[in-house]
C-alpha cells in the first residue's frame, strides 16, 4: 500500500484525523496501536506536515478559548498541561467537533470543566524521529548496545549473580543477526524487567564498580517493548 506523503492539505489531515478513530474514552492500549498504524501509513515528510498543521490548529483554538475566558470570566479549569490536552482532544474528535468548537469558543470551556476530554491524543500521533521505530534496522543497533552491556556484565566479577543472564545475551546477539523477530517473544519483557531490577539491586551495594556495566539503562526494556508496539511481525521477519 503506497504510504500518504506530503502536503498535508486540510481535506487530508481531517480525513487522517477520522481514520484514527479518537473518542472521549479511548481503550487501553489505544495510543501505541494507533501510533503504530500511522507510522506505517505515513511518510516521514508527510508526518512533519501533519504535525505542523496539528500545531497551527491547536493555537488557534487556544487563542480563541483563552479570549473567551478573559472576556466572560469563565475558565475551562485545566493547568498548562490539561489545557495542552483539551485542544488535542478536540482536534482528535474531528474537523465538526473543531469547527463547532472554534465558533463557540464556551463549548471548549464547559467541556474543560466537566473533564469531558482525554489524555492526550497527541500521544497517537507519530513524529519525525518515530519513524524509525518501525525500521528492523533501529532494533539491530540497540542490540549491538545491548550486547556489550550485558556482555560487559557478564565479564565482571558479579555476572554469576545474574540468572537468566546467559540466555539473555545469547538471544540478544541472534537479534544482531537480523532475528528481530525474538524481541516479540512470550514472556521476553518480565525476563528483562527481572534482570534490570536485579542489576539496579547490585548496582546500590557496589555504585562504582557497577555504574559502567549499567550504562544502558532502561534501553533492553523499551527495545523489547517498542518492538511489540511497532514491529510488525513481516518487518520482523
């Protein structure tokens, strides 16, 4: 399927907008799911674009609210970060709901004050750098990170202390060898999380010896679950 690239006119941001599906209760999960779709639908350039006119209409509609506030005395309630949210969640709802929204700014405010809007729907929306999450290649270079770190583990004087360890780093350089596909296997994450918390555990009884093998911080962890968000099982492959 060709991928939707630039512009991003109006008429095509709006019908994006619709395909996502956004609604005032979105579902666990929801986010990453949408995110990754996009990220497969979308051209880097035409995720620029979008993101760009996301912005423009998001101002719009805060300038607009925020004059209505000062002139009735009225206030939708949220701080920065929830007033950042209620315009996404408005622009998420689609170009009626906007378009309503912009003409009546109070509807924006009474909306606010009963916490009629979710968190945050700007958090589907793909930016330029995210692209790259759904590349095999991006996930073949944090394993060669990986490798050295838990390498580099395993070679100090506390790497017998890791269980799981040797697995662990025997999977790791499979991946380096193109088998992206085990980072989606069963169970792959709490395996992870163990070994980290019991590196964490280590690492506050010997900080200086340890804090170089614990370079790489939470970098396993969000490899293992950015690819099951993002890496279809044929990019996998």
């Amino acid at each position: 399927m060709a991928r939707v690239d630039a512009p991003c006119t109006p008429e095509k941001f709006w019908s994006e907008i619709a395909l996502i599906g956004w609604t005032d209760k979105p579902e666990k999960g929801f986010y990453d799911a949408a995110k990754a779709r996009l990220l497969r639908r979308w051209t880097g350039e035409f995720i620029e674009a979008f993101d760009e006119m996301k912005d423009g209409l998001h101002s719009e509609l805060a300038r607009a609210v925020e004059a209505e506030e000062q002139k009735t005395g009225e206030s939708s309630g949220c701080g920065d970060d929830g007033f950042g949210d209620l315009m996404n969640h408005v622009i998420g709802l689609g170009q009626k709901e906007y378009e309503a929204s912009l003409a009546d700014p109070m509807r924006v405010i009474k909306r606010g004050q009963a916490y009629n809007y979710a968190e945050s729907f700007g958090y589907c929306i793909p930016y330029g750098g995210d692209i790259e999450l759904v590349s095999k290649g991006l996930y073949i270079e944090r394993a060669r990170r990986i490798v050295e770190n838990l390498t580099a583990l395993k070679q100090s004087r506390f790497g017998k202390d890791f269980e799981d360890l040797d697995s662990l780093l025997q999977l790791m350089m499979r991946v380096v060898n193109g088998r992206t596909e085990l980072l989606q296997t069963e169970g792959l994450g709490d395996r992870v999380k163990k070994l980290r918390e019991a590196r964490e555990a280590r690492l506050a009884q010997e900080r200086r010896e340890l804090a170089v093998l614990d370079a790489q911080g939470w970098l396993f962890d969000n490899t293992v679950s950015d690819a099951h968000s993002y890496l279809a099982e044929d990019d996998a492959a």
